[in-house]
C-alpha cells in the first residue's frame, strides 16, 4: 500500500504545476506564505476537493510531502487541517472497500497519512484521533485475521500511530482508559502478528503508569495470565533469552498493586527459573537481572518461598542463604570500594539488595526463621552483620563529605539511594538494637536531618492529593505512593516513615536519646503524627462515603482503589502507633524535660480533639490505646493542664473511659463468675494488655492532680460498676491477680480524690469486695475516710440533697 502511496504522489507532483490563487484566498495565502511551494499547492488541492473521492486521491501526496526536509511543524499542522480531522476519523472507521480494491482500503491509507504526523504531539493528541483509539486497539488485536495477510504494512502503521499517541501523558491516559492494556496482554499471550512491538509498548506503559494500569475490570486476570506466558517460558528456556525475560517479569510485576500471590500457579514456575539461574556458575552481568527480579517478587508477594523446600537443592533454606549472600556481598562490594558517582551507575541493583536485606531482617525476629537449623541463622546473621557494618562506615563517610560537598544531593537520584540507605539500616536497628552502637549515634544527626528533609519536602504534595483536598483520581494510591510521591518529576521517598521503628529502640537508651532530644525529636514527632493523622482521617472519611454509595453503580469507586485508600489507612494508623510509642518513652524517660515545654501540650490537645473521633474496635483499637494512655501521661507530667470549662478534655476523658472500662466483662465467661477479656480486645491484647495497665495506673495518678477527674469517672457509673462485677467475680481463679491490683489502686485512688466516694462504692457491696478478694489497701483507704468523716460532711450533704 506505500508503494502505491508513493508512487501516486510521484505522478501528481506534475498535477499541481500552474496551480493560482484566486483573489478570494488572498488572506489564506499570506498566512500560508512561510510554506514551501509544494506544500501550498497540496493544501489548496485538499481544500479545493468537492468531494471525499476527491480528497481521498490528494491524500496520496501527502506522505512524500511530509518526509520532505522543506516540511517543518507549521506546514504538517496546515497539512492536516486541510485533510481534515473529521475526514480522518471517518476514514479509520471506514471497513467498506471498493470492489476491486485491498481490504481496509480506508483505513491503511487514513492510517498511513496519520503515521506521517507521529512526530507532531498536537495531532496525535487532537480529541478525533483520540476518540478513535478503539478502532487502532482492534487492528493491532485482531492482527492475525487474513483480511490483513496483504496490507501488513496496515498493521505497523497503527502501532506507529498509537506509539505515538502514548508517548504523551494524556495519550496514555486515553489507551489506558480504553482497555488497551487488555488489547496488549491478549497480543503477547495469544503471539499475535507483532507482538514484539506489543510487549516493548506495554512495558514502556507500565513502567511510566503503573497501578492504574490494571484498574480495568478484567486487569487482575490479564496480569495473571500474561505472568503465566512469560513465567512458563522463564522455567523452560535455558539461552539467553531466558536472562531478558528477568527484565520483563520484574516490569510486569512493579506495576501490579501489591498482592497475595501464593496460590498463583505462575509463582513456583518463576522460582524455578530463578533456581536455574542462581544455582549456575554465570557472570555478574546475567545475574544482576536475576537478584533485581528476585527483589521484585518479594516487593509483590513475601518472603516465604525463598525457603520453601525444593527437591533439586536438597537443603532447605539454601536458596535464601544463596541470594541474601549474594545481595550482601553486592553491597559490600560498592559501598566499600567506590565513590558515590560510581556507585549510582549500580544504584538500581543495590536498591534490589537493599529490599532483599530488609525482608531477610524482617525474618530475623519471627518464628519463620526456625525453619533454618542453627549453623544457617548464624551464616545469616554474620553476613547481615558484615553488610551493615559496609552502610554505616558509607553513611559516616558521606556524611562528612557532605559538609564539603553539599551539591551531590541536590542530584534527585543521589538523594533517593542514599535514603534507601537510610530506610535498611532503619531496619536492621528496629530489629538488632545494640549493634554498633557508637557507630550508629556518630550518623544519628546525619540521618535524622535528612529523613525529617524527605518528609518536608513531600508533605505538601501528598496532602494535596488526598480526597476532598483537591484530587479526585485515587488510583495511583499505593504502598509504593504511600512511601513515595512524584516531585518535580523525581522521587522523593518519606524516609521518616522507615526509621520510626528503629527510633523506638534509640528513644530508650540515654546516648542516642540525648542527641534525639538535642535535634527536637519531639517536634518532629508532632508534626508527622499530624500529617497521618490527616491521611488516616481523610481516608476514613472517603472510605465511609463510599461504602453509602456502594449499592449506586454510578457513584461507588471501583473496588481498587477503596483496597488502596484501606492500605493508605493501615499504613498511617501504624505509623502513628509507632510514634505514640516513641513519645511514651520520651515522657517517661524524661519527666523533667518535657514538664514546661509547650510541644508536649499542643500534643495533649492533639489527642483530646481527634480520640473521640474514633470508634473503641476493631482494627484501630490498637491506636485508639495508645493515643489514650500518651494523654494520660502528659497530663499527668506536664505543669499547663486543659481548663475545666474545655468541652475536648471530657470528651477526651469519656474515650479513656470507654477504653478502659470495655476490655473486661464476666458477660462473655463461660461461667459469669469469671472476668474475661472482651471479644473486641481479643484479637488485639497482646499489644493492648501493657497499654491498659499503664493506662490504669497512670489514671490513678492523674485523679490526684486533675481533681474533677474523680467525679466525673463516679458520674459515669464505671467505678460502680467495677464493684458489682468483682462481686461476682470467683476469688481467685476468676480474675488474674494483676488485673484485680489494677482495680484496687484505682478504686483506691478514687476514694482518696473524694471522701463522697466511699459512701457510692459501700452502696455497692465494696466492703464484701474487700473482704472476698482479700483487698487491704483498699480497705485500709476506705477505713481511713471513714474515721475523717464528721457531721458537717453530712449536713453539707444533705443540703445538695
């Protein structure tokens, strides 16, 4: 068909010889005057056409006239304005041909004009060509019909055209949202006519889209097959092709949201592949791509079947060993004998080890590592060792050069892998606490400077994202965007968030606490507690939105991104328990520190406005213990307290009540004559059971300084209450010794806050309490009020009466 294109334009070039303006196209030629001869004389052929044969037989000049030196932008734009956009469009959609004449006529040579302009982004993004993407998808997928044996070059036409057109953000925005991600996957899995072309556009979307790639109804099942195709061919080849297939698997599976893959068939076809690899003797360059896939797996799915057992190894756990120290070598290997200018030209594979190290540490500390016998957890501990030894002499080293040498992190790249530095030894200090811990505290500024740096920088852009604060499109929420938002075209990682654990273990110990303190930790704390606290809260909002529209087909979002706004959710709601945590210890560790500075009372504010906000279940209940017990112990510690006429501070008080008073019933007992921990808290108490002691206990110390407090907490009706179920409470076996202790300093506490207090506790049977459970401090505190009671208590009493 371009042979016959070319060959007409050839014998027109003599058609268009003494072609003259007529005085009504005076002011169309001036505007045109730029243009080369050729050119004008085209357009006044397409413009003059009376009819669509007329102009159909001009188009046959334009593509000799496009490829022309003499046709600049400015000649293509007036070009295709002559042809016609509408013309065009009708032309794709055109499948009627002429009798006598090549199938598809139309459309190959509306095509053949249109890939002539690829160059030109304004053209291949005009609404027409656009709109007619679905006719370019079913070309490209319906490739192998016989209809096209003739008229190939119709089908490397329209992947020029729509290669084009996904060059543009916006183009990609339109192939996406036509399902052409679905057209791609059937082409590479059903071997379509061209499908090289296919896969080298699908994975050039994938790795500049991502997520939303697979939003589309039917996307999971094609991800999955299409990861069955190249997986299949993973295990089986064993040439050269089978170290790119590492390439495009990693791709394919970095764009997918982050899922469970265990049960896909897909995934031990894929380990078989990486065995074959692994286990080989090859060089570096072939199994770079092997280590980077291998990270890509464990980012999507786990860590678990790197220990699964394989017949061919015969040791279970070599496998693991294998790449964990392969990674730890790789990292040594840079980090010790290279700058950091030569050390970027790997940055790609060495944040793949940096992902297979953190997971290996994640194993440390759980019971899945028992599966290796001892001699395995020691090799792994040594070489974990060993590698991070290798981080930390390069972040101590970096650190002073930066001194000096302040521009290499204004490069965007340096930046990002020298915080991927950051977040694994975040990890390997959440889990191993006293290893190298000079080491540690001499980058400690260093670290925390910079963390705090990449949560500043991405803060404002991440809130401005969030629903109903000016986006509306959620789909690209995932656990990479939560870690990490575009900024300024580069990725800018939230460091912060990875070191929080690993600040839980340094907040305890005197040396690094010190320096923590010195660099304000407290107010660093705050403002990322938050900046959560608005993603958890904005999410939560949206999420309830969504589920009263869930029955409205037109309203509800697709099911996608509620699971990403959910994963949003959980990952501020730990973050924010985790920082929780590190204010605790802060608090408790320095009392003297934190009583007059006024960061600590902006955060009891903090709680006291959002806590009652929260429901005491479920899966925040975790978060809703710790923000209650981090308000007891500032208001107990901090000298400004909440004026009583505050309406927050009962609000507050009502949920520590609530949280307190629920975690136990004799209601769920088999035998009521037990006190059990209630359902909701069940799931939850091994992290809730330390926070509801400390929440009792430091309570109790509250009501001596916060007097009202006392009141209130009888006007609830808790302390009551209290009384009545220790009553039928077995002595004894029926309750835990420590819970029944909890329960006696607070009554204890309360009877001290307020002699009144005896007189409504012995209406409920306190005295028999006493007596059954062998209470004596709370007898001696009751006994003692007594005695101090005289008759202007009883009078005064009687006048309230």
């Amino acid at each position: 068909m371009t042979t016959s294109l070319t060959t007409m334009a050839n014998a027109s070039d003599g058609s268009l010889a003494g072609y003259s303006n007529s005085p009504s196209e005076t002011s169309a030629t001036e505007s045109r005057s730029h243009l080369c001869e050729p050119v004008k004389k085209c357009i006044k052929v397409l413009e003059k056409a009376e009819t669509d044969t007329e102009k159909f037989a001009a188009l046959f000049l334009v593509p000799k006239l496009v490829k022309s030196a003499e046709c600049d932008k400015k000649a293509r734009l007036h070009l295709v304005e002559a042809i016609g956009y509408s013309f065009l469009a009708r032309m794709l959609r055109s499948k009627d041909t002429p009798e006598g004449c090549s199938p598809r006529m139309y459309q190959s040579v509306a095509l053949s004009v249109l890939s002539c302009f690829a160059a030109d982004e304004e053209i291949m993004l005009n609404p027409s060509v656009l709109f007619n993407l679905p006719e370019l998808l079913d070309i490209i997928g319906d490739a192998d019909n016989e209809i096209f044996e003739d008229n190939l070059l119709l089908i490397n036409d329209a992947y020029q055209v729509i290669m084009a057109i996904v060059s543009t953000q916006k183009g990609r925005q339109a192939f996406i949202s036509n399902r052409g991600i679905h057209y791609l996957c059937e082409i590479n899995v059903k071997q379509t006519f061209q499908c090289e072309d296919a896969l080298k556009l699908l994975l050039n979307i994938l790795t500049l889209e991502g997520h939303k790639c697979w939003t589309y109804y039917s996307g999971p099942e094609d991800f999955n097959n299409l990861m069955m195709k190249f997986c299949r061919e993973f295990s089986i080849l064993q040439d050269e092709v089978k170290f790119d297939l590492c390439d495009v698997i990693r791709t394919i599976l970095r764009s997918f949201p982050k899922s469970n893959f265990d049960e896909e068939s897909w995934l031990p076809l894929l380990q078989k592949g990486l065995h074959d690899i692994l286990f080989s003797k090859i060089t570096k360059k072939q199994r770079d791509p092997a280590m980077q896939l291998v990270a890509a797996v464990i980012e999507v799915s786990d860590f678990e079947w790197c220990l699964t057992d394989n017949a061919e190894t015969q040791e279970r756990g070599r496998f693991f060993l294998i790449i964990l120290n392969l990674a730890t070598i790789e990292v040594i290997m840079h980090l010790e004998e290279q700058t950091l200018d030569e050390i970027m030209a790997n940055s790609e594979l060495l944040v793949s080890c940096y992902y297979i190290i953190e997971s290996a540490v994640s194993y440390m500390a759980s019971d899945r590592l028992l599966l290796l016998d001892h001699g395995q957890r020691g090799q792994l501990y040594t070489a974990m060792k060993n590698g991070f030894a290798s981080i930390l002499r390069f972040l101590q080293e970096l650190s002073v050069t930066l001194k000096d040498q302040t521009h290499h992190l204004e490069n965007q790249q340096k930046k990002y892998f020298v915080c991927a530095t950051i977040r694994i030894l975040g990890a390997w200090l959440s889990e191993e606490s006293m290893a190298m811990r000079e080491e540690v505290c001499e980058i400690l500024p260093f670290i925390l400077t910079l963390s705090n740096e990449t949560f500043e920088s991405q803060k404002l852009t991440k809130l401005s994202m969030l629903p109903g604060r000016g986006s509306t499109d959620f789909s690209d929420f995932t656990e990479s965007s939560a870690m990490m938002n575009r900024h300024g075209g580069q990725l800018t990682p939230d460091t912060l968030r990875f070191l929080l654990p690993a600040l839980c273990h340094l907040i305890s110990e005197e040396s690094p606490r010190q320096i923590l303190i010195h660099m304000k930790i407290q107010e660093i704390l705050y403002a990322y507690l938050s900046y959560h606290w608005t993603i958890f809260d904005s999410y939560k909002k949206w999420l309830d939105e969504q589920a009263e529209a869930e029955d409205n087909a037109d309203v509800a979002e697709p099911f996608y991104m509620i699971d990403n706004a959910k994963f949003e959710m959980v990952n501020s709601k730990y973050a924010m328990t985790t920082i929780c945590n590190i204010l605790m210890n802060l608090i408790v560790l320095e009392t003297k520190a934190i009583e007059e500075d006024q960061i600590y009372f902006h955060l009891l504010k903090f709680v006291m406005n959002t806590l009652p906000s929260l429901d005491n279940n479920g899966e925040v209940l975790v978060l809703y213990g710790n923000l209650v017990v981090l308000g007891l112990l500032i208001l107990q510690k901090h000298k400004r307290r909440p004026k009583s006429t505050d309406y927050s501070i009962f609000r507050y008080i009502q949920a520590v009540v609530r949280f307190l008073w629920d975690a136990h019933n004799c209601e769920e007992a088999r035998e009521e004559q037990e006190l059990v921990v209630s359902t909701p808290y069940i799931e939850h108490w091994n992290d809730l059971i330390d926070l509801w002691y400390l929440g009792m206990q430091v309570l109790s110390n509250v009501l001596q300084t916060v007097p009202w407090l006392t009141d209130f907490i009888v006007d609830s009706g808790w302390a009551q209450e209290i009384v009545r179920t220790l009553g039928k409470v077995r002595p004894n076996s029926g309750i835990e010794r420590g819970t029944l202790s909890a329960f006696e300093d607070f009554l204890s506490a309360l009877v001290r806050g307020s002699p009144e207090v005896a007189e409504i506790l012995q209406e409920n049977g306190i005295l028999v309490v006493c007596q059954m459970h062998k209470l004596k401090e709370l007898a001696a505190v009751l006994k003692g009020v007594e005695k101090k009671s005289s008759p202007d208590d009883d009078n005064s009493s009687e006048k309230e009466n």
